[in-house]
C-alpha cells in the first residue's frame, strides 16, 4: 500500500457539502479497491462561519495547508445572506492568490452525446482541456475610480501581464500536451487590439513553441475561438489563455459537456499544494434538496487523485461516473431520475 495522500476538504455554501460528501465517498471507494491510502480532515470554511465568528480564513490557514496536506477538494464558496460575498472572495481568492496556483486546469470531455447542444457531435469530438492564466490579468484587482458617483466619474481596472506570468502558464500547457500525449497547443489572446498585454502572449507563445517542434502551435483571436469551438470543438487538444478570456470559454467549454454541474478543474502550481473544485457555485435554490448534480465535483476528486499520483485511483472513478452517465444513474439535470447522494452510491458501488 502506498503512503497517505492527506486531502484537505472545505465543502463551502450552499450545494458544495452535498456534492463534496459524494465526491469524498467516491475517492475512498476508489482508494480501497486501488489499494491507495487517502486521510481526508475538514475545515467549515464558509459562509455560516463567518456570520457566526466573522471569521473566513483563520490566521496562519494558508501557511497549514501548504505543510500538511497534499491537495485541497474544495466545494463552492457564495451565500446570499452574505453582502457582496465578502467571504468567497477572502477564501477562495486568498488560496489561489497566496498558494499562488497560475494554472487553471478545465478538461471539457463529453461522456454523452446525448449532452451536448450540438448536433450531429459524438463523444470523440469534445475531447480537449482549457489552460486557463490565474493569477493576473483583469482579476489582479488594479485599477480605481476617480470622480465616484459623479457624472464625471473614470473607473479603470488594469491588465496585469507579466513575462513570468504569460511564460509560466505557456511551458504548463505544453507540458501538459507532452504529458497527456496531445498534438495541439492553440492560444487565444486579442493581440490585435490589445497591443502591449497580449503582444507579450504573442511573443513568448512563439518563444515557447519553438523548443517544442513535438507539439503543433496555432494562435487564433479570442473571438474567433469562442466561434471555433462551437463549429469545430474537434480541432482543439489544448488550450492556454489568459484569466478573462479564460473565464468565458471554459463556460462555453462546459455547455457542450452537459452543463455546469458536469465540469471539474484544478487550481494548480506544480510541484506545490492544488486546489480542485467543481466548477459550479454554491447553486443557493437546490441547497439542502438533494437535487445537485455532483458529477462536477467526482469528477474533481478524480481529477485531483491523477494529480497527486494516484492514476488509479482517478481512471476507477471516471470509469464509474462514465457508466453512471450512459445508465441514466444520475440526477435529474442530466436526464437520471436519482438524488445527489443516490447518485454518488451508485458510483461509489460501481467502483
Ligand atoms: N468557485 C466558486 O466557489 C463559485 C463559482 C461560481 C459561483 N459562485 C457563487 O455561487 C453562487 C451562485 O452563483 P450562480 O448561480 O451564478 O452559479 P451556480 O454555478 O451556482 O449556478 C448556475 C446554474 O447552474 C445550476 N447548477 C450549478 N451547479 C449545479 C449542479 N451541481 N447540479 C445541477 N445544477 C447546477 C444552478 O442551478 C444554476 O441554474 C454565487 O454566490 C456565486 O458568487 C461560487
């Protein structure tokens, strides 16, 4: 038996406890029939905590997490009774921030056809993963605002690309294609009107991709890739972008596998501590019903398992969520009739 993976798990609001218990269930069943070895310990990080205590994340949180555990599943942060969601974004954004985890990690794969809004588009044909930039960009948070609340008001929010950043996030995707035995790498950026920002995308992609001759490179507009997709998702393996357009696609990229409650990612820096979430939020009206889809959030922990070494463990897991799926043993969203937590046994049984 291998040594523990030590799994640090913050289910968060609204539907994240529900779909992380499964995906905690998941993972062991997965562990035990592996022969894997997983400690997980929780943390009440959320929105009733901090209406209780004021507090988001204890002092000294980020500093634990990096010398204790090995990856952190994290459900969604995002409560209504909370002004401005000041919390979700002391959390979440304060672990991707000071974890300093650059690489936003989405695989768009369909396991339905049935699922997808195209026509005529089979399994094979929505098969790539989004690199998103996560740490700069529009959402570095500088910028301010002049005149407020006046006629004359200016508000700016400032597009942080640095050469470190934009190279770090490139050598991942093509690493990443390399690894996971990929073709194609495509970048996205506006580089036709956003001459500084995403002229240094430009320059470094070509640095990059000339000491990758393995690896095909094509550039297309952000825009144009947004149309891509839809016409042709078939033509894509990966694909880097920055943080805002990042953003948008990996929506498009989880409309075509079903929907939001389908889609896992990671938040990763490698070498050090991830973060893996759902891509959903905190879904506040299916709370607490046992409606929630939690196929995002297996998937996560499936995701989080190949990260960590446990390739195992992660191909029993998308192995079972796949025959869930094509069985119609899911929630109602995708076309099952079980709840969240029958939905979860039925995986955890299948494994
Ligand atoms: N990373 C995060 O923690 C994160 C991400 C997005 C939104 N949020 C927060 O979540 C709250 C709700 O935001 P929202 O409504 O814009 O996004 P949402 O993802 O919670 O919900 C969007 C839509 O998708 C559906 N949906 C989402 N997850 C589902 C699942 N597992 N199964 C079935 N259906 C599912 C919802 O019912 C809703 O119709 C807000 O407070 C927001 O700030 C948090």
């Amino acid at each position: 038996m291998s040594h523990a993976r030590k799994i640090a798990v913050v289910p968060g609001d609204g539907i994240g406890p529900e779909v992380i218990r499964e995906a905690v269930k998941v993972s062991a069943a997965a562990a035990r029939k592996a022969g894997a070895r997983l400690e997980f310990t929780e943390f009440d990080w959320g929105a009733e905590k901090y209406l209780r205590e004021g507090v988001t994340l204890p002092p000294g949180a980020i500093a634990m997490l990096r010398e204790n555990f090995d990856a952190i599943l994290f459900g969604a942060v995002g409560d209504p009774r909370v002004p401005e969601n000041r919390h979700a974004a002391e959390i979440l954004l304060a672990m991707r921030f000071q974890l300093d985890l650059y690489v936003n990690l989405r695989p768009a794969r369909l396991l339905d056809r049935r699922l997808c809004p195209l026509r005529d588009t089979s399994e094979s044909q929505v098969n790539f993963t989004v690199i998103r930039e996560n740490t700069e960009g529009l959402y570095a948070g500088m910028g301010g605002c002049f005149k407020k609340d006046t006629p004359d008001e200016v508000a700016t929010q400032e597009d942080v690309n640095t050469r470190k950043g934009v190279e770090r996030v490139i050598r991942y995707a093509f690493e990443y294609a390399r690894q996971s035995g990929a073709k194609r790498v495509c970048m996205a950026d506006k580089s036709n009107v956003l001459k500084f920002g995403h002229g240094l995308w430009q320059r470094v992609f070509k640095l990059v991709a000339a000491e990758c001759p393995d690896i095909s490179a094509q550039h297309l507009f952000a825009d144009t890739l947004a149309m891509e997709m839809v016409l042709r998702p078939a033509d894509f393996d990966v694909i880097v972008t920055c943080n805002m357009f990042g953003d948008l696609l990996t929506d498009l990229a989880a409309a075509l596998e079903g929907g939001l409650g389908m889609v896992a990612s990671g938040n990763i820096h490698p070498g050090s501590i991830g973060l893996f979430e759902p891509v959903h939020g905190s879904a506040p009206p299916l709370a607490g019903k046992n409606v929630a889809n939690p196929v995002g959030a297996v998937r996560t922990s499936a995701l989080m398992l190949e990260h960590i070494g446990l390739t195992d463990c992660a191909r029993l897991i998308d192995a079972a969520v796949l025959a869930s799926v094509r069985e119609k043993q899911c929630t109602s969203d995708i076309g099952g009739k079980l709840g969240t937590k029958e939905a979860g046994d039925w995986i955890a049984a299948r494994i």
